[in-house]
C-alpha cells in the first residue's frame, strides 16, 4: 500500500468514492452525485506542481482506497498563495483502517514543499468524523457558519478548520 500522485486514470475511483460520501449523506455539501467527465478541469487543477492530489493505492495499483487533494484558495490573489484546501475521502469498504489518517499525515508533510504554508478545510459542521480527524492532526477551528447548508432533511452550519504547516 502507498501515497502517490493521482493520475487521470484514478479518477473515474477518485469520483466513486466522492460519490459514496454524497449518497450517504451530510458528508459534503452535494446533493446529487458527480460524473467523471464533468470533473476533468477540476482534476487538471490540482498539478503535481503546486496543488497534489494524493491518493491512497491498496494490495494492487489502480485499487484506490482514498484521496486527498490540496487545492487553490482564491486562484489568482497572490497574497494567498501560500494557502490551500484540504479535502479528503475515503471508500467505504476501507474506513476505519486508519487510511484518512495516513493521507492527511502525507499532504501536512508534503505541502512546505508545495510553497504551502497554512492548510484549512470547510466541512460540515455535523460531521464528527472529519472535526476529529482534524483536531487529532492538530486542526483547529478557525470559523463557523451557521446554517448555511440547507439539505432536504435538515439545515446544519458549516466549520472552517485550519492549521500552520
């Protein structure tokens, strides 16, 4: 098992799994599931240059476990080019084997050399899972938004969580 550079054959997986977090629910802001092809230019953001997108490859190459991408935080402004997004997902037959812990490890290690100097991720703020797995990777909480997200079943607020690296 290992963390590499994703490529475009990873993401049809990388795209299922983001899609199981849609389908269970309250895991993303999405409501309806994501199609491969209509995710190309957001994939093409993220060059092994700047803006990683990590993945997570089990027992054989192409079987992607999870993902975790850095991404731009308001591409263009100079002043913060320093900073970047956090997003992480993990496949559902594979949670709990410590696997989103490993990939948050691997981008908080590698994004110095990234020109990366403070990582933040936007979640829901029902989310328990992601809100300790950012606090146990020394997270903390930077911002709320209260009820903003409005999902048919309920309203729930969102968290910014954020760290020096």
């Amino acid at each position: 098992m290992q963390i590499r550079i994703a490529t475009l054959n990873d993401l049809e997986q990388i795209v299922a799994i983001y899609n199981q977090a849609v389908v269970r629910g309250h895991c993303t802001a999405d409501t309806t599931p994501l199609h491969t092809a209509e995710q190309k230019e957001w994939f093409h953001e993220h060059t092994p240059e700047k803006y990683p997108l990590f993945v997570f490859v089990g027992d054989q190459e192409g079987d992607i476990r999870g993902w975790c991408s850095l991404s731009a935080h308001r591409k263009g402004r100079m002043a913060l080019a320093n900073v970047a997004e956090i997003s992480y997902y993990v496949d559902e037959n594979h949670q709990q084997q410590g696997i989103g812990k490993q990939l948050m490890a691997h981008a908080i290690q590698e994004a110095p050399k990234y020109g990366l100097h403070n990582l933040f991720a936007i979640l829901l703020d029902i989310n328990q899972v992601s809100i300790a797995l950012l606090e146990k990777n020394s997270f903390t909480q930077w911002g709320h938004l209260p009820q903003i997200a409005e999902f048919p079943d309920r309203i729930c607020g969102q968290f910014i969580y954020g760290r020096k690296v």
